[in-house]
C-alpha cells in the first residue's frame, strides 16, 4: 500500500506536468498536498476489502466527479472573470470536446 508520503511525491511529479495554480489562498500547499494524500490513502486503507473491479470503479467514479467538479470551478471563474471574445466558454468546451 502507497504512504501518505509517496503520494505527495507522485503528486509533485505530476505537477510537473500539469502545475496547480494556489494562486493567493491563505494556505501552505504543502499542508494541502498532505491533506489530500492522507485522505486518498486512507480511502485507499477502507477498499481494501473491494475486489480489485470494484475498486477500479470506485477510483474511476471519483475522478470523475473531480475532473467534473474542476471543470465547474473554472467555468465559474470564466463566468467571474469574462476572457475577451476570442476566448468565450463556449469556444474553449468546444475545444475540450474535440479532444477526445
């Protein structure tokens, strides 16, 4: 079973790829990382129990709803804060939508 600590390493390899914008929030990012790599490894600790199907789901149900959920947080964003014309909502799901 993956530790707390290497899933904040993972995380950090990741973020290589793809950085995570913390922007100005009033939190260390580290605090946050582990936070969310304790939460995921004790999820991790409760399916142990599953069969290995049912965990593949369960982990694919929840990154769904987390790809969903950051979706909706950036369209709010867009909605908060308008791009000029050239880069409207509609356009850049277009786009998302055409990468498949």
């Amino acid at each position: 079973m993956i530790t707390p600590e290497q899933l904040q390493e993972l995380i950090a390899e990741v973020e290589q790829e793809d950085p995570i914008d913390f922007a100005d929030i009033p939190y260390d990012e580290q605090e946050l990382r582990a936070l969310v790599a304790n939460h995921l490894c004790e999820m991790a600790t409760a399916m142990e129990a599953f069969s290995e199907e049912e965990r593949h789901l369960c982990l694919l149900a929840v990154a769904a709803k987390l790809v969903l959920e950051n979706l909706v947080l950036h369209v709010q964003l867009l909605r908060e804060h308008p791009l000029p014309p050239e880069h409207n909502v509609q356009i850049l799901l277009d786009q998302l939508r055409r990468k498949k």
